[in-house]
C-alpha cells in the first residue's frame, strides 16, 4: 500500500498538527521536520493524499489505543491490524514505531478522536468506516471485550453519532442471533416500505466504492465497506421478504 510512504516519508507535502501530528513525529524520530510547505489539516480543505494520510494514522492511534483497554493486546488483534492493511514486509517497522508510540502515549483516545472527527466532520460515511475498522479489530479475537465496546461508544460519540446510530453500525460489524435487520439498517420495524427503501438506498450510496475513495478511504476499508454491505443487502432482502417487496 503506497500510503505508508507517505506517512513515513512525509511524500504528501505537509505535515500534521495536534497530537496525531505529534504521533508521527515522534515515531519518525522528526524526520518530518525539514523545510516544505506546511499545510494546516485541522480545516477542510485536504488533497486526496492528506485525507489518506490523516485517516490511517487515526486508524493506527485508535487501534492501539483500543488494544490496551481489555488489559491485553492480542496476537489476534494484531494479526488483525496487519491484515486490515497489508502492511509490506519493508514497511512493518515503521507501521510498528507509530502503532508502540501510540499505545505508550499518555495522550488519551479522546484526542486523537477529536481530531480526526474535525477534519471529517462534513462526511460522516468516512468516520463510520473508520470506526468499523476499529470494529473489525476488536472481534479479532473472537469476542468483543466490554471495556472494547465502551471504548467503540466513546469514540462513536465523539464523530457525532448517536445512540441509535452507533447501535445499527455496531449490529452490521458485530451481529448476534437477536440482531434484527431493521436494525442493520437503522429503521424502526414500524417504519412503512418508503422509510425502508429510503434507509436502504441512504447506506447503499454512503458505502459505494467509488464514493469512499474520493473520500480518500484507503482501499483496505472499502474491502470492509463491501463487508458491511453485505450485511446490509441480505438485511433489506430479509425484510423484503418479509413484507412481500420486490
């Protein structure tokens, strides 16, 4: 994946601020620190490599900073992480030096969260599939640790979702026996069959491919947008079905 490069050797031209600005200089040992032109990212106004740039890095904070709260990093968890990103063989060093710098940091999540929500704070679709990230790490192992769930919560609140947002992205990622698929899709089992469609054509167009990646989603969550699709498809087919829709 090209964007390690970028992260590492700062190809993207600029260079962050706040603490996950202070995550990569760190773990780069400052090697950001030479002259370019420094862009303030804290706006809106990112290229497609700084969204890129920005959202892995969040992603790498917060899953280290998820990794501690059930008192133990996992190889599982771990293993997760890598496979989520296909980190090169050449890059994994690297990958590690911010993933440890995060996990040891007296930073709390909250900060990290915080920044990267103002940065997308006009595309929730991107704070979602980053928070399904998280998601898809956590139940690694096999089971989603409370202090997991807790942490997911937080950090759901803190993109601007609300309860009854984060518990149908939770029930799309994490679905039990007694997930409903009117949860999936975030409607009320009452709604009538327009509410349905119109909740079912919302989450189709925020989880389309090519929408996510002019958002400047790395491909790896795009790979988990169509995981999470799926779940969405067979939810609006169950109640389809049910209804007698076509």
């Amino acid at each position: 994946m090209a964007i390690w490069g970028k992260i590492i050797g700062g190809a993207a031209g600029f260079a962050l601020g706040g603490p996950l600005g202070a995550l990569l200089g760190a773990a780069a040992g400052h090697a950001l620190d030479r002259k370019h032109d420094i862009v303030d990212v804290s706006g809106h106004d990112l290229n497609h490599d700084q969204r890129e740039v920005a959202f892995t890095l969040a992603v790498i904070a917060l899953s280290a900073k998820m990794a501690k709260v059930d008192g133990q990093v996992t190889r599982d968890e771990v293993d997760a992480f890598k496979q989520l990103f296909h980190i090169p063989p050449a890059e994994a060093k690297n990958v590690g030096k911010i993933f440890n710098e995060a996990k040891k940091s007296s930073d709390g999540f909250e900060q990290y969260a915080s920044q990267v929500a103002g940065m997308f704070s006009h595309q929730p679709s991107v704070l979602e599939e980053l928070l399904g990230g998280l998601f898809h790490i956590a139940k690694a192992d096999g089971v989603v640790h409370p202090a997991e769930l807790q942490f997911l919560q937080k950090v759901a609140l803190i993109f601007g979702f609300d309860q009854h947002s984060f518990e149908r992205i939770r029930a799309s990622h994490i679905p039990s026996d007694e997930t409903s698929p009117y949860e999936i899709l975030g409607v009320n089992p009452n709604a009538d069959d327009g509410e349905v469609k119109t909740a079912y054509r919302k989450l189709s167009r925020e989880n389309h491919p090519d929408s996510l990646m002019a958002d400047g989603m790395p491909q790896e969550f795009v790979d988990i947008a169509n995981e999470k699709m799926a779940a969405i498809n067979a939810a609006y087919d169950s109640v389809c079905k049910s209804r007698g829709l076509k």
